[in-house]
C-alpha cells in the first residue's frame, strides 16, 4: 500500500533513539522527509547518518524540549531544515522508576513536564503552520498504562493520561481544520533492553538462551498477550506511519492501544 507519505515532512522527537528511530526510519522509507530530533546533536547525527546511508532523506535537530527555549530552538530548526512541518510525532518521554511510597513532589512534576509539557509546546508550536495548510497530523506515543495503569509509577502513568486526555481534547479544537490528532499506545515493545532484560531472566530460570525459547515464558509470566508475541519496535512505527499517512484521514481522537491484545476491553 502507497502511504503517500511522499513529500511530506516530519518532525519525531526522541528519534534519535529506541521506537522513536524505528518511527523516523518507518518515515522515511515511505517518503518522507524527517527530522531526527535528540537532546544533543550527535546523538541525532548518528541516526540521520544510517538513514541517509538507505538513500533516504533526513536531518538532524537538537534541543531541550522540556524547556519553552529549548522547543523553539528544536522547530526554528527544523523549519529551517524541511520548511514545514506537516507531521508531528511526539515520541520523547520517560518512564523512570517510583511509586507511591518513594515518588515526590517534584518526581511528579518531572514525569509532567518530560511527558506531557514537552509535547504540548512542540504541538503549540506546530499546529499554526499546519491550520493555514488545512492539513496535518499529529501523533502522541502513549502507553496502555493510560487504560490500566499499574501501581509501580503512578507520577508516569498519570502523566501519560493526561496526554491521553490532551489528545482528545486537541482532536475537538482542530475539527474542521484537516488536521487530525491521535495517540498511539504500545504495551510492552521488544526494544533491544528489553530483549536483554528477559534473556538475562530467562537464564536464570532456565527458560532457554534464545529470544525464541524465552518469549512463550516472557508472555505466560509477565502479561497477558493474545497474539503470542511481543510487540515489536516496527510494529508499532508501522502503525504510526499509517496514522500519519492521508489514508487515515477519517482516523480521529482516537487511543490506538498496539499491545497484542494485552488489554483486551471493550471501549
């Protein structure tokens, strides 16, 4: 299937590493033309270097997100990069470790700011463009912690709804305007630290060496999975740049849980 991705621009946050690099390779091996933006430049550099390296285009931006300064240095240059910004993937976010007991003040202030502030300003600052264009898109990363959240990471997991609850209400302010805002939600991703993390216990349990003899155990001991895998970074950049794409127009407000039927509800 043609995305018609081609010609469009966007802007990834935290792409220079993780799902975020998956979702800007995904990007541009549709199309697209994308900004790679990380928190220090080389880290973005590195990114853009291997997927130029498969003939596709790509920049590098760098910026503090987290901070009002720091967002606007990160779009001034990508619109100085690609002109526009027609897609906005706002990838960047952190979940560290708390909980009810040892989380503070400020761990909670920290997890709003990194999850939910950053992508409020590079929204804020993209959104104009795209409503004088009449097209756009705008895309959240999201967790289905959202939906069920655990107890361990409370400060994260609220953060993450409220971003669940932004996108909705981001949808309603934009009706109309042919732009459309949706939020995708992986549950557990095989990312290369999590592979790492469940061979090493799979060891110790004596499940096996293998991802292959570990993840049947990974799935009957850690989540409730239906698909009888683990949701893969390229799953979910699959899914993300079809949300992106003019094909999903009619895709709107919408919580797109990608977690293998782990939550499994009616909603």
């Amino acid at each position: 299937m043609d995305l018609q991705l081609a010609g469009k621009a966007a802007l990834v946050t935290g792409a220079n590493r993780g799902t975020g690099r998956v979702i800007a390779e995904r990007l541009a091996a549709e199309g697209a033309r994308v900004v790679v933006h990380g928190f220090a430049e080389a880290d973005a550099a590195a990114a853009v270097s291997d997927i130029r390296a498969g003939g596709f285009e790509a920049f590098a931006v760098a910026g503090d997100i987290t901070a009002d300064a720091g967002a606007k240095a990160t779009y001034d240059a990508a619109v100085a990069a690609v002109g526009t910004v027609d897609i906005l993937i706002n990838n960047y976010g952190l979940a560290e470790a708390g909980s009810w007991s040892r989380s503070e003040t400020p761990d909670w202030i920290d997890a709003y700011e990194k999850n939910v502030l950053s992508a409020v300003r590079m929204t804020r600052l993209c959104v104009p463009a795209m409503k004088d264009r009449h097209w756009g898109r705008v895309i959240m990363l999201g967790t289905i912690g959202s939906t069920e959240p655990a107890a361990r990471m409370p400060h994260y997991y609220a953060a993450k709804g409220a971003l669940a609850t932004m996108t909705v209400s981001l949808a309603k302010e934009l009706a109309g305007t042919g732009i459309t805002v949706n939020i995708v939600s992986p549950g557990l991703i095989r990312t290369k630290e999590v592979e790492e993390r469940f061979l090493a216990q799979g060891y110790e349990k004596g499940w096996g060496t293998t991802w292959e003899e570990v993840e049947p155990h990974v799935l009957k001991a850690f989540m409730n999975n239906l698909t009888g895998h683990v949701t893969t970074t390229a799953e979910v950049a699959d899914l993300v740049a079809f949300v992106a794409s003019p094909r999903a127009s009619a895709l709107m407000a919408l919580n797109l849980r990608i977690d293998g039927g782990t939550t499994a509800i009616v909603t």
